[in-house]
C-alpha cells in the first residue's frame, strides 16, 4: 500500500505527481490491468510461452 504524507509547503499538484510516480515504480497499475478478468493457467503459460518466442526472434535481429 502507497502512502503520501505531505511536506512542508508542498503544494497538492506535486503530492499527486509524487504519488503516481510511486504507483508506476511499484507496477501497481499493471497489476490491476492483469488481474481485470480470470485466465486459465494454461492461457498464461500460452502467453508466457508466445512472449518468449517474440523476445528471442528480437535478439536474433
């Protein structure tokens, strides 16, 4: 859990971009987008599996 606390003089504009780039260092947000709906293990492993293919074909070229 992400907690802000204010400083001195610290005006809520730089709290919130304090916040968000917090959010973004933990992935908190890609979490989210990747627990939105149920997937099969072996849909994972699929993906997992197809990523891998797509990084190693990267590297060869």
């Amino acid at each position: 859990m992400i907690k802000i606390v204010g400083r001195d003089n610290e005006s809520l504009d730089s709290m919130i971009r304090r916040f968000k780039r917090l959010c973004r260092k933990e992935g908190v947000l890609i979490d989210l987008k990747k627990n939105q709906y149920y997937e099969k293990k072996s849909d994972i492993e699929r993906h997992k599996k197809k990523a891998a293919i797509r990084r190693s074909q990267r590297k060869k070229n």
